[in-house]
C-alpha cells in the first residue's frame, strides 16, 4: 500500500452558487492512519437579500463523513459543517 503524508479534502461549489466556503481545501494527516480526523469548513452565504441552499456530497464516502450536510442559509447566515475522515488501515 502506498502511504501519503495527508489526505486532501476539496471543496468546489457550483459557479452559479453566492455561497462561500472557507477553507476551500481541507488537510487530513494520513501518518495518522486507524484514527478518526475531523475539520470543520464554514459555509456563508453573504447575500443580504436571498437564502442560499446547499447540499456537500464527497466523491469518497468510504472515506469522509460530512455531518450537516444540507441545508438552508438565511442572508448574512454562516454555519459550520463537519468533514469526518473515517479511520483506516492502509490507505491505497
């Protein structure tokens, strides 16, 4: 198995989408393998006059967890979402 030094989580909204991510790259220490990692990204929606619906999807679920990961911001509303990396035995 060929081992990383971290694992990259990106975030890529819809070009149409007013909504703003922060960080836009999440790093997940791979040396770290069988323990569970979480970060947290901030969703914002800084509009003043529309909500902004979302809805985070990973193209790895074997490997992240995202908890709250859709929903409905007010104008001006932020929230914090969390990416879970799941532990693993090797990473390939």
């Amino acid at each position: 198995a060929k081992m990383a030094s971290e694992v990259v989580f990106s975030v890529v909204p819809k070009p149409s989408s007013s909504l703003r991510l922060s960080p836009a790259t999440l790093a997940f220490d791979a040396s770290r393998l069988g323990d569970t990692a979480t970060r947290q990204l901030r969703l914002k929606n800084p509009t003043s006059n529309a909500a902004v619906a979302y809805k985070l999807r990973t193209t790895h679920p074997g490997l992240f967890r995202v908890k709250q990961s859709e929903g409905l911001l007010r104008p001006g509303e932020s929230r914090e979402v969390v990416i879970t990396m799941k532990p693993l035995k090797t990473l390939e």
